[in-house]
C-alpha cells in the first residue's frame, strides 16, 4: 500500500484491515508452533490447517478460516496438551 492510501483510511478502516491481517497471522504461528504429536492426539491435520490458513489468507478468506482455526480447532489442540 502507498503512503497516500493510508493517509486516506480513517481510524476504523485502518483497525479492520490491521485485524484481518493479523488475526490470520497469529492462527498461522499458533499452528506451526503446536507439535505435530498433539495434533494427531487430538485427530487432526497439522499440515491441512496450516496450508487452508496459508492459501486462504491472500484470497480474503483468511479471516474467516482463523476464526474457525481459533475457536474450533486451538481449544482442542489445547485440551490435548498443547
């Protein structure tokens, strides 16, 4: 983005694009930094997950598959040990 396009985001435009980037973000490390043994503990794709949040992120998907990562998918993780 040019200089000249964030200068012309308001306050709240700035705030949704900031946690649409970042909140997929921070589901891709939460992902790649759980062991791949509590994974298959808690009987899913380690790979699967970190590609869907992967691909998904640059097409405008990735908020979308974070929050299903994030509250589906992390708590369970967790429950197993992670």
């Amino acid at each position: 983005m040019s200089v000249a396009i964030l200068e012309s985001l308001g306050s709240i435009e700035l705030i949704v694009i900031l946690l649409v980037i970042a909140i997929p973000l921070w589901a891709i490390i939460s992902a790649v930094t759980i062991p791949e043994s509590v994974w298959r503990a808690a009987g899913r794709s380690k790979t699967g997950w970190v590609v869907a949040l992967v691909v998904t992120l640059p097409i405008g998907f990735g908020l979308i598959v974070a929050l299903i990562y994030l509250i589906g998918v992390r708590p369970s993780l967790k429950g197993t040990g992670a």
